[in-house]
C-alpha cells in the first residue's frame, strides 16, 4: 500500500538508499527517457529524497536533469568519509555528489557537485 508518492519526468529507473548510518533517510532516485527518430537521445534526471521513516511521507530535495545515467553507487559507510554517490552518465561523464550538513529532515542537507570525465 501506498504512503506517499511522487511524480517523476520520465521513467524511474533505480532508486537507492543511502548506507551510511545518519543518512539512511536519503533515497537517489534515477529517471530515464530515450527519444526515438532521426537523431535519438537520452535523457534522465537525479533526485534526492528526504523519507520519514515513521510516517512514510518523502520531500524532494534536489533535482537536476542529465543525460542518462547508466549507473549509480554510494560510497560504502565506515570510516570517517562523507557520504558521496558517484553516477555514471551516457555522456560519458563521471559526477560525484557529496552530501554534507544536517541529516534530520530536508533543512541544513546540501549536496556538494563535482563532475569528472
């Protein structure tokens, strides 16, 4: 059953919860769109997710469209490491997210960009 839904520009691909312990409230959910004809192309977004566990309500906290994203992995938890999750994009760029601040609700979570080919 159904607690809380959302609607996303294209088709979820894959969705991902963080791992690491004062972040399990982060979900990564990944879309993707081909666009047929004469000159095909591939889209999709990222977005990020603040879940209450207790209620089962979530609040997109970031959003950004990219080409589409092949693969997508977070960082494995231990030591003293930020959570960051790498995605890896048809347009053959490496992009690592960092997330950095508060972990309890939406406010005080930024996500740090970076992009690498």
């Amino acid at each position: 059953m159904d607690t809380s839904h959302c609607y996303l520009k294209g088709n979820a691909d894959a969705v991902e919860f963080c791992p690491h312990d004062s972040y399990h409230n982060v979900l990564a959910v990944s879309t993707y769109t081909l666009q047929e004809g004469y000159q095909p192309s591939r889209h999709g977004s990222i977005s990020h997710f603040n879940v209450d566990v207790d209620t089962g309500h979530f609040d997109m906290v970031f959003s950004e469209e990219t080409s589409r994203i092949s693969e997508k992995k977070w960082n494995p938890p231990g030591g003293h490491v930020s959570p960051f999750l790498a995605q890896a994009d048809a347009d053959g760029y490496l992009r690592i997210k960092m997330l950095q601040g508060c972990c309890n609700g939406v406010e005080g979570m930024d996500l740090v960009l970076g992009s690498f080919l």
